[in-house]
C-alpha cells in the first residue's frame, strides 16, 4: 500500500496571486477574441477579403513571438510582477486604440495588432515564472489547470459580450470597454503583488550561507555526493533535449487547431451554417464553455494521479494523447456534417478532451528546468504563437483557393495527430536543467 504523500503548502498570498493571474489571462484573452466576432461588422464595412480578415487576425500573433523568450528571461531573472504587471497595461492601451487604428487604414491596423501582440507575449512566460516560486510543486498542474481556464472563460465573456455590445453600441464600443478592465487590474497588481514570497519555500534550494570552513567543507563533502548540478538552459541544451523537443512540438501542433477554432468558427458558422451574427457568437460558446470546466478539472486529475503514485510521464503521455486524439476526431467530424448543432456538438467534445493538455505538455516545462520554466516556456510560447499565426492566415487563405471549410480541418487533424506520435516516442519528467 502508498504510502499517503506529504500535504503540498503554498506560502500565504499564493491564492490571491493565482487569482489575479487567472484575471489577467481572462482579460488577455478577452481583448485578444473580440476580434474574431468584430472582424465580421468590421470587414462588411470596409469589403475585406477573407485573406486580408486572416492578415489582421495574424498580425497580432507575429508580434506575439518578439517577446516571448525575453519575457520568459526577465521574470526569471528578476521577477514576474512588473513583467506581467506593464504587460497588461500596454495590451489594454492598444486594445483602445483598435478602432481608432481601423478608421486609419488597414496599414494602422495590422501594426497596432502587432504591438498588441507583443505586449501580451509576456503573459504565460512571466506567470510560468511566478508559480515557480509561489506554487508548491504538487499543485502546479492544479493551478495552471485554472490559470488557463482564463483562456476559455475570457473567450466565453469575449464571445457572449461582444455581439451585444456590437448590437446595442458599436464593435468601437467593444473594444473601449475591454481596454479600461486591463487598467483596473494594473491598478490592483502594481501595490499588491510580489514577484516572490517573503519566506523561502520549502523547494527553493539556493545555496544556504556557511559559517566556518569545517562547514564548507562538509557542506561541498555532501554536495558531492547527494546534490545533483544542474546546467543552465541553453539553446544547445534545449536543441539536444528529447523532453523539450516534445513539449515544443505539443505547443505547436496544439495551438494550431486551438486558435483555428477561436479565430474562425463563428465566421464558419456564420458564413458556412447560416447562423446569424449574434447566434454565431452565442454557438461558438459552447466549445470553449466545456473547456472553462475542463481545464482546471484535467490539472486536478493529474495532481491527484501522481499523490497516488501514479507514474508522472505515464500519466503526461496518456493524458495528451487524449488531448490530440480528440482534436483529431473532432476536426475530421466537422467534416461530414452539414448541421449547425452536430458542429456545434463536435468541436465542443473535441474541445473538453482537449483541456487534459493541462496533464500532458502544458506543465511540462516545470518538470524539465523549474527555475527557469518562465524562459522554457517563452521559447516554446514563441513557436506556438507562429503556429497560430500560421494557422489563422492559412486557414483564411484555404477557403479563399478551395472555397470551403473541409481541407482546413483535415489540415488540423493531421497536425494533431503528428502531435500526438512525436510526443509519445520523445517526451520525458525527468529535470534536465536549473
């Protein structure tokens, strides 16, 4: 029989920075979907193509990558709190300044995206960054698991707000009012919050200061012998690492069907199903509703399998595995159906399996190098955002060379199911760096 293991304690004040964490990604990520209803009002006024729609839903993913992996190195190095914290002030200024960059000319446009996207590159690095140090490790999965359910349930706020406050305001009008909810926060977090807790927690190993020489020298004696050294992370080192191979090529193949359904299914279900734009918005809820459930249920479960004594890089492989067979399904589904509540139900299933990612590759990176998960994850971050990129633009420009929606999910379950081979043969938990 397990024994039962030790109880996980964070220090005090690591509940109120994982809310305000999970707050900041909701207001992330609200700001960043509005688009995808506003680009509908937004290309009927101005007679956009769905490949110049795709550009300015791309942009703001090729700023994204800029400043991933300094991001990931500063809080690192000095702490996430002002990382995070001008972060989520700038990306909420750009988010005002939308309309006014729209009424501008397309060339405005595209670049305020972009420094939207840049700006909002340091979240995930920098709060990777503050859990490392404010998160018992036994909890990390659980916490993440709720940090990115900010992702479904801002997309939720952003998809059931924004057609009503089109309809009853302006698609200007969105924008403005999500711009202020980051201002206010900033206003909270900037006297609040710290980059690390005062007391040292029990998983911090920085060296402990010596008092005489017969100490040193037991002390490096011990060292010898029990205390494994870690190498710093590199390019090199991540370039020879199977590990971080699997967990970059995860992020990359997840991302691609991830914001190819956050992007573009209520223009499919508007364009494609027939509903309408308000029904459109209110139907692409669904998939991302699940997923608000789902997200910090998946971290849960792995936390729980792993106190059991479950092996951790069994359960990380199986649980992603589910995550893109899932995917795969769903994307493959959607397909061979022409009704509008089957689609509906299909992405929504493909979407709750999914959320186990948050057991599989999603928190990873703190199994690899925990003291410089905010830098690991800023570097696969960067290639997930070209992903995304990608997927946004070459989704608009399939439809526009085959004039329909089949080869864009086939693409995605190819992706998917690639993701799925590499990261079964090439992952691991094992710590490899610092």
């Amino acid at each position: 029989m397990l024994n039962p293991a030790p109880i996980a304690v964070s220090p005090a004040g690591s509940r109120w920075l994982v809310s305000m964490t999970v707050l900041a990604v909701y207001i992330c990520m609200i700001d960043r979907i509005a688009i995808s209803i506003a680009i509908i009002p937004m290309a009927e006024e101005n007679g956009w193509s769905p490949t110049i729609q795709g550009a300015v839903m791309s942009a703001f993913f090729l700023g994204y990558v800029t400043l991933q992996i300094p991001a990931g190195y500063l809080s690192d190095r000095f702490g996430g709190k002002w990382v995070l914290g001008l972060g989520v002030l700038f990306w909420s200024l750009f988010t005002l300044l939308t309309p006014i960059s729209a009424a501008l000319g397309i060339s405005m446009l595209l670049a305020c995206r972009f420094l939207m996207g840049v700006a909002e590159a340091v979240t995930w690095p920098s709060i990777y960054s503050l859990y490392s140090r404010w998160v018992h490790p036994d909890r990390r999965a659980s916490a993440v698991g709720l940090m990115n359910s900010g992702i479904s349930g801002g997309s939720v706020i952003a998809l059931i707000c924004t057609p009503w406050l089109i309809s009853v305001w302006s698609w200007q009008g969105a924008f403005y009012l999500y711009g202020l909810l980051g201002i206010l926060w900033f206003a909270i977090w900037a006297p609040i919050a710290r980059s690390r807790p005062a007391d040292r927690t029990d998983w911090d190993t920085p060296e402990a200061p010596l008092t005489n020489l017969a100490s040193v020298q037991a002390a490096d004696q011990k060292e010898t012998y029990s205390q494994p050294v870690y190498p710093r992370l590199t390019v090199r080192g991540m370039l020879r690492s199977r590990a971080v191979w699997a967990i970059a090529i995860a992020h990359v193949c997840i991302n691609w069907s991830l914001y190819l359904v956050l992007s573009w299914f209520p223009t499919f279900v508007n364009r494609e199903l027939g509903a309408d734009l308000q029904l459109a918005g209110f139907l692409a809820l669904a998939p991302v509703l699940v997923s608000l459930i789902m997200a910090p249920t998946a971290g849960r479960l792995f936390d729980r399998l792993v106190a059991r004594g479950g092996d951790r890089l069994t359960i990380r492989r199986w649980m992603q595995t589910i995550a893109f067979l899932g995917i795969t399904g769903g994307m493959l589904g959607i397909t061979l159906t022409e009704s509008l509540v089957v689609s509906v139900i299909v992405i929504t299933l493909s979407n709750a399996l999914t959320a186990f990612s948050i057991g599989g590759f999603a928190t990873n990176h703190l199994d690899i190098a925990p003291n410089q998960s905010g830098l690991l994850m800023g570097v696969t971050n960067t290639l997930a955002a070209v992903s995304s990129s990608l997927s946004v633009f070459v989704s608009g420009w399939i439809q526009d060379a085959t004039g329909g929606w089949d080869a864009v999910f086939q693409t995605a379950a190819g992706v998917s199911l690639l993701g799925a081979v590499i990261y079964v043969r090439m992952s691991g938990v094992k710590r490899e760096f610092d």
